[in-house]
C-alpha cells in the first residue's frame, strides 16, 4: 500500500514535467543556448567536419605524395604504396579517435568538462599547423601526424561534449540540448562537404589551406566558451562546491525555478558521497549495470553498422544511373548532407515530445523498410527508367530515418542511462566501442559490398531490425525523467529479473 502511495506522488510530481504543455513549450535560457553552441562548435561539429573534408582532396593529395616521393627517391610510388599511404592518412583519424575516447573520460573528471573541451583546442591547432605545413616543407608524413592529432581531438569533443551539454540541460529541455551533438555532427559534414566544393577550396592548390581550417573552430571555442558555467552537477558532485552550482544553475536556467533541477543534484551528490568516480573496467563488475552496458553496446556498435556508411557509398553510382552528369554528384551529395542536417534540427523539436523510445526504434524500422526497398530497386535497377529514381528516393528516406532515430537519438541516451559516478566510464566505453566499430567498418565494408554487392543491405536489415527490437524490449523510456529516476527504472529491471531467476532456480 505504501508502495503504491510512494508511486502516485512520485507520478503526481513528475505529471507537469512529462505531460504539461507549459514546461514543454518553454523556450531554454539564452545562456543555455549559446552554451550549447560553444561547446559543439569545438566539439561534434570537428568530428563531422574531419570526417568529411578529407574527400575532397584525395586526388590532389595523392599527387603531392607521388611528387614528393620522385623528389626524394628520384622513382614514382607504386600503386600498392600509394594507396597504403592514402589509407593510413584516411583511417589514423580513428585511431586518434580511439586514444582521445580513452584520455577524455580522465580529463573530465580532472579538469571538468569545461576545461577538458577547453584544453582539446590545443590538438585542433597543432594539427591544423602539421596539415598545413605539409605542403611546403614536402612532408606528406605531417599529414599523418596531423589527422592522428585532429582524431585525438574529435575523440576527446565527442566524450566529453555531450557530458557537458547532459548536464547543464535542466530535465524538461535535456533531450532538445542535448540534440546540439547530432546537429553539430551533421553540420560538420555538410560544412565539409560544401567548402571542398571547387567554387571554394576544392581546387588543387588550396588543399592544404583546407585540411588547415579545421582551426577556426577550435578558435571560435576559445574565444566563446570562457564567458559560459562549467556544468552545475560537475562542481557540485565532483568538486563540492555548492555556491559555483548556484551560480551556474542562475546562468543556465535564469530566473526561473530550478528547484527541481536542485534537488535531483543534491540527491544524487548524496548518493555518491564517499564513491569515487568509477574507472570502465569497474562499471563491468558492478552486475546492477549490465542492462545499461549492454544497451551502450548495442546502440553505439549499430550507430556505425546499421549501413549508414553503404548509404553514401552508393549514392554516387546511383546519382549517375539517375542521369545526374558527374560534374554535378558533389552538389548531389551535399544534398544527402543538408537533408541528415535538417531532420537532426526536426528530431532535437520532437524528442522531448514524443520520446526517445518512439524515435529511435521508429527510425531503425523505418531503415529496416528503406533496405528491402532499395535493395529490390538495385536487383532490378534496369528494369525501368524510373527505378534508379526509387533508389535515390530510398537513399533520402534511409538518411531521414536515420538523422530522426538513431542519429539523434543515441547520444542523449548514452547521457541519460547513467549516474555521476559512472557516467564518465560509461563515456569512454560507448565511445572505444562507437570508434572500433566505425575502423571495423571502413575495413570490412568494401569487402561486403564486393561479395554481395547490392545485397549488402540485406545485412543492414538484420542488423537495424534487431537493434530496434531490443530497444523496443529492454530500454525504458526516458523522457521529462531525472537521472536519479532512470537509474531507478533500470535497478527495478534488475531486480525483477534477478527474481524470476532465482524463483526459477528453485
């Protein structure tokens, strides 16, 4: 009975957050928002940047490498070597991923997550100075060294970023901030994509100016994200200083009333009192977190395999069945990059309306629908004139579902799944996994599509329609819920099934 009572007033006391229009239709801070932009514009939006800029300049940089490797060796660079070089300077970018994963979990607990994202620029700069140099100095072993540094810092923005915006987001609005990541990543792509444009820097003799621009906003963050708090449950969980969070907390939420958002931190400090932060391999003892590891696991490993990478790949073949001449492909495919930007911008509008769980397991059956058909278009590509165009509509439909589930989605729940003490561990594990899983990919995918060809998607399809039931199965839903409430929710998980084992051993 008194089980029952607790539950009502807990559901009463949640009722205007989850359900009443007033706190959903409420517009963040101004503080809150330029918050949120600081940190992406050094943060995600590198990472999608790096990821795209390096296509532009392949042929040019192929060339400079073939140039400098005659100058020294007084011979031309065999086919083998030149495409070992190319593929080293491509993939190291991972690799600096991974690294940066692993040091950026340290570095926000260390120097806070304000001053981790501030102290990454330095990465950014360096690397930008090694990329840029190559060129003249006839180095093209910079370049290698540059995109091993800029991975560094993408790995390091993509951990620590999204902490930060989880945390200085009150609960009502945490889903919308934290989209900030998903829409600075998409950003990041299609700013790549349009200033690799020949209208821009595409042309021969600016490549190195533009592996250098990934500078400016490494910049902009140092100029801009001083004036913002450190996050409000960072000084008070972590360093214990109780006036820094109030002050933060005004900045943030204004005048408005953040006694709720208070109060969950105080919980919470409570609760980890005498707990230190929690190293990654501890969080794999600790049995009442599995369900939460498991998840970070599956989500972040689909993140990079769900065919999101096929997609791309065959845009290009399928934009010149469509007649499209191939001068114009790359304004095509900055047209896939605007299209994954907009629909972030329209799932961080409705996902503190409709939910995280609707989103994402929406948007991988969505895919799941997108494989079948685009596979069928593929197999009877000749068929009919107006095939290659289901194709191109089928490429869009997979980028839409996409940016609306998975893409947008993922982040904010690897935030939400955790507490204080594990949520920095937690970081540097969907990141390692998010990383080995993008490397796994870019070495097995050519050889998947050369096996299978057009078929390759039916492996997509196995893999969207099993993650988006597991989701659909296993994660609760956690919108308009506090931190301290979803691990509630998944301790209860826990205990229940620890239950109807122990009942069943019996």
């Amino acid at each position: 009975m008194d089980n029952n009572k607790a539950g009502k007033e807990d559901g009463e006391e949640n009722q205007p957050l989850i359900n009443g229009p007033k706190e959903e239709l409420k517009l963040p801070n101004q503080t809150l928002v330029f918050a949120v932009c600081a940190a992406c514009i050094g943060g995600s939006f590198q990472y999608g940047y790096n990821v795209s800029i390096i296509n532009a300049p392949t042929q040019s940089v192929q060339k400079f490498i073939n140039q400098t490797w005659l100058d020294r060796y007084q011979t031309s660079i065999s086919e083998q070597t030149l495409t070992l070089l190319w593929s080293t300077i491509v993939s190291i970018f991972t690799l600096g991923g991974l690294v940066g994963v692993c040091v950026g979990g340290t570095l926000a607990v260390k120097l806070g997550r304000k001053g981790s994202l501030l102290a990454n620029n330095v990465f950014a700069i360096v690397a930008a100075l090694f990329m840029g140099i190559s060129y003249p100095s006839g180095m093209f072993e910079f370049l290698i060294v540059g995109r091993f540094l800029i991975g560094v810092n993408a790995g390091i923005g993509i951990c620590v970023q999204p902490l930060y915006l989880g945390e200085i987001a009150p609960t009502a609005l945490r889903g919308t901030t934290s989209m900030g990541t998903s829409v600075f990543i998409t950003g990041g792509l299609l700013m790549g994509q349009v200033i690799g444009l020949k209208e821009l820097l595409g042309e021969e003799q600016y490549w190195p100016i533009l592996l250098s621009t990934t500078c400016i906003p490494a910049i902009l963050q140092l100029l801009s994200l001083p004036f913002f708090p450190e996050s409000p449950r960072y000084l008070l969980i972590d360093r214990g200083d109780k006036n820094g969070c109030e002050k933060a907390l005004k900045q943030l939420n204004g005048s408005g009333n953040f006694e709720k958002e208070r109060e969950d931190m105080e919980s919470e400090r409570i609760l980890a009192i005498g707990v230190q932060a929690k190293k990654p391999w501890e969080l794999f003892k600790d049995r009442s977190l599995r369900w939460q590891l498991l998840t970070i696991f599956v989500i972040n490993s689909a993140q990079q395999l769900n065919g999101i990478n096929a997609i791309y790949f065959y845009a290009d073949y399928i934009f010149r069945q469509s007649g499209i001449p191939a001068d114009k492909i790359p304004y095509a495919t900055v047209g896939t990059g605007a299209c994954e930007c907009i629909t972030a911008l329209t799932c961080g509008m409705l996902i503190d309306r409709l939910g995280r769980k609707v989103l994402i397991t929406g948007g991988y059956f969505l895919m799941c629908v997108c494989c079948v058909l685009l596979t069928l278009s593929l197999t009877f590509q000749n068929a009919s004139p107006v095939l290659p165009y289901v194709s191109m509509a089928c490429i869009f439909a997979f980028i839409l579902s996409f940016g609306l589930g998975p893409g947008g989605v993922t982040n904010i729940l690897n935030t939400e799944l955790f507490t204080q003490t594990t949520r920095t561990a937690a970081y540097i594990i969907c990141g390692t996994v998010s990383w080995l899983s993008f490397f796994t990919i870019g070495m097995v995918f050519p050889f998947i599509v050369t096996g299978l060809q057009q078929y390759s998607f039916l492996v997509f399809l196995i893999v969207c329609c099993g993650v988006g039931t597991y989701i659909f199965f296993v994660v609760p839903e956690t919108k308009g819920k506090t931190f301290m409430e979803i691990h509630q929710d998944f301790q209860s998980k826990y205990q229940k099934k620890a239950t109807t084992y122990e009942n069943t051993k019996c």
